[in-house]
C-alpha cells in the first residue's frame, strides 16, 4: 500500500488534474440526492479487492462529489458559505501531502510558526496586546467551548462558593453556546437584545446584577457576537466589556462570521471594543478566504488557557519544555496543521489584497440591499450591517419560501434556503464570497 508505483503516480496527475478544473473553471452547484439514489448508481464502494483508485476517483468524481452542494459557488449565499481563494486551496493540497503533525512545536514547528503569524495577523487587527495568542481549531463550536472552559476555571479561583455557573448571551447568540452550556452542565441566561437586535452593556449589567442579587448563582462569562448568523449584527462590544469587567467576569467574543471583517476600513469602527476582549474566535473559512476547516482561537493571556487545556501523560512529558504546542490551547491532542492554507494565501497575497477582497463583498451587500429596496415584492427585514441581506416576499407563506429555495437549486440558479425572524420566514443572502456579483442577486431576485 505504501509504495509509489507507477498507477499511484498516475493517480497523483488525475487527482491534480481534477483540483485544477475545478479551481479554472466556475464550480458547478450541484445539490443533493438520496442515499437509495446514489446506491442504486454506485452499488458498494467498499469491496474486499478494491475498485482502484481510478475507478473509485471516478465515483467520486462523476457522483458523489457532485451529490454535494458546493460552498464556493458564487450563488451559494445560504448559511454562511465559504470561498476558499486558489492559493488557499492549492496549499491544502501540500497539507495532505505532507503528513504535517500539528500538535506541538516539537513535531511540526516550522508549521506552527506559520500558523502563529496568521494569528498574530488577527490578534493586530483587534487591537490585542504583544502577549495575545492561541490555536486554530475545528470550528466556531469548539473554539467556543474551549474558551469557556477556561473562563469558568478562571471564574472558579474568584467565586468557589457558586451553587451554579451561568453564561449571559444574547437572544441571537449561536446555537454552539447552547452546547457548550450542555457540554458544560452550565446554565444559560439570554439577555433581551435592544429594537435593533443588538445586546447591550446596559442591558448585561441590569441582568447580571438581579441574578448575582436574588440567588448564589454567578455568571462566569459574558459572550457577545460580532457579525450574527442570521442577520448579521453586530453587539455592543465596548458596553458588554466595560459591564463584563467591571463585575470581574471574562468577555468572550462569538466573531466566527463577522469578525473577518476587522481588516475592512469601511466597518472597522464597528467592531470597537473587542481589543477588551479576554478571548475571540474568528472563522477564516467562513469570510477570510481559507477552505475547511478553520476556526482562529485567540486568548489574552494564552497562559490561563495552557494552564487549562495542556494534557498529561508519561508518553508526552518530552513535549512539556515551555515551546509553543498548540494543543495546549483548546480542546483537542491530535490536530492537522489547518492554519496553514490560511497563511500561505495570507503571505501570499498579502493583507491588502484580503481588504479589497473583504470591501469588494461588503460592496455587493450593499447593492443587493438597494435591489431589495427596489423590488416591489420584496422588504428588507433591517439595515445590512455587515454583508447578510435579509428581506421578506410580501405575501408568501413557509411553505411559499420552501417551494421557491427547492426550485431555485433545482434549476441550477443558487443555493438561498429559507430563514426565519421572530417566528416569520425571511429570506438572507450571506455575500462572502468575492466572485459574486451584482449579476448573480440579479438573476436570483429575477425569481422572486
């Protein structure tokens, strides 16, 4: 299995041979099909002897990949997609082929290193000090979770005479709060957010101060979003610290989506106050151009999370010697380095072409906001603060919403299923992706 025969190498040329045509032409948008479906096409890929590996590229190829929705087509505005640039893309190719370890510094210094200017890169633009630093981890879920973890071990040294930890978020908080409360066993409590979707400091403060006053239960973290899912909106970062802090308790900041938009001059003021931020993540593989999976962890003081997350075990005693491990930051051991495309298209751009990338999508919301304004049919459901477009069809019902997304892909035109918004169903297009233009919500909104 290990030898590089003369049918592997060919193998390597179709591989690369399929990832440029992919990366040439304009991704197809494809969408999904039933699993009685793709069996009854490709039968049992798992055989004693083996298909090959032409043959099983080709189902690959031909079906499965093509049974999946591609995240960086340009009309894939559902969710928050992902648009991964070429250089981004081609470097995970070197990933994989390098076997790199990315756990610790012994094993994979030279990676890591990369990796950590990528962070610093992050760290500058939120304006946190020299000694800020971290990890990048699976996904916004994790790199959560493990920031929390380290705030309630924080939070325990101050209050050990808590009968009950509790996380203080907003309404709209994303749903990997929830799980790391469960993952926890820690209680949330949602702050009611201001007419304008964003929690307040004012509004954390009051809520903060009548649970500390009625009951032993003490907030151990305030968590504030910067860019929602839904709407993208962005809270009242400078309040919730100045609240958060003032009682002595962690301010984590949820940025997965919109904190990407830190390196664009045009909504930079937004974004004031996450440099109080004891922690942030940011995800590269949602608006910074970098392909799965890839969440920024970054801390304070790095130190409080090593203290935290380092594990110990006789066989790992040699990599304790104060170097830099990055499993030492968040909830993981074994890890691929998956900073790296990040930073390779980081050096290899350069950050000013990741401005004009960010400003140019930030453009398209724009002028996808003002066809809304103009369309008879449609109303927008709030000012686009960042590059989420969420409107209403005048009239429609769910199942209205339902029918028009299911076509839509049907017919190849885009991916935009639908929302909701206090109980009503809304339509939103996430613009992140630089390829995408006026064109495109053009044609979409031809549909509607």
């Amino acid at each position: 299995m290990h030898e590089f025969t003369a049918e592997v190498e060919a193998l390597a040329a179709e591989v690369l041979a399929y990832s440029l045509d992919r990366l040439k032409n304009d991704p197809p948008l494809d969408g999904p099909r039933t699993a009685e479906d793709l069996f009854n096409e490709v039968g049992n890929t798992i055989t004693a002897k083996g298909l090959g590996g032409h043959d099983a590229l080709e189902v690959f190829t031909s079906v499965l990949a093509k049974a999946c929705i591609s995240t960086d087509h340009p009309r894939n505005l559902a969710f928050i997609p992902s648009a991964p640039s070429e250089y981004a893309n081609l470097f995970d190719l070197v990933v994989g082929a390098s076997a790199l370890y990315g756990g610790s510094w012994q094993e994979g210094a030279g990676a890591v290193f990369a990796e950590n200017q990528a962070l610093r890169w992050l760290s500058d633009l939120a304006g946190m000090p020299e000694s800020a630093g971290g990890v990048f981890v699976q996904g916004g879920t994790i790199g959560n979770l493990s920031a929390l973890v380290v705030a309630r071990t924080e939070a325990k040294k101050k209050s050990p005479d808590a009968t009950k930890w509790v996380i203080a978020c907003s309404e709209e908080a994303h749903s990997s709060i929830v799980s790391a409360a469960n993952v926890m066993d820690v209680e949330i409590m949602k702050v009611p957010v201001a007419a304008d979707g964003k929690l307040m400091g004012s509004a954390v403060a009051a809520a903060i101060d009548a649970l500390h006053t009625t009951t032993s239960k003490r907030v151990f973290v305030v968590v504030a979003t910067s860019g929602t899912t839904n709407l993208g909106i962005i809270d009242d970062l400078e309040g919730i610290a100045t609240a958060a802090h003032a009682r002595d308790i962690w301010f984590h900041v949820d940025g997965a989506y919109g904190l990407a938009a830190l390196c664009a001059p045009s909504v930079r003021k937004h974004f004031n106050g996450i440099e109080q931020a004891d922690s942030f993540i940011v995800d590269p593989h949602k608006w910074l151009f970098a392909p799965y999976d890839a969440c920024a962890l970054i801390y304070r003081e790095p130190e409080l999370a090593r203290a935290v997350h380092s594990q110990h075990a006789s066989y790992l005693d040699t990599l304790k010697d104060g170097a830099w491990s990055p499993s030492d930051y968040a909830i993981q051991l074994t890890r691929r380095t998956r900073g790296l495309p990040f930073w390779f298209s980081l050096a290899a751009h350069g950050t000013d072409a990741y401005t004009e990338a960010m400003e140019h999508t930030l453009e398209i919301a724009r002028a996808a906001a003002e066809l809304v304004r103009a369309h008879p049919h449609l109303e927008l459901v709030c000012e686009p603060e960042l590059s989420i477009v969420a409107f209403i069809r005048k009239g429609w019902t769910a199942s209205d919403y339902q029918k028009w997304s299911d076509q839509l892909l049907s017919d190849q035109i885009g991916f935009i299923p639908p929302s909701s918004h206090h109980g009503q169903p809304i339509l939103r297009f996430a613009i992140v992706n630089p390829w995408t233009k006026v064109s495109d919500i053009k044609l979409i909104m031809d549909r509607l």
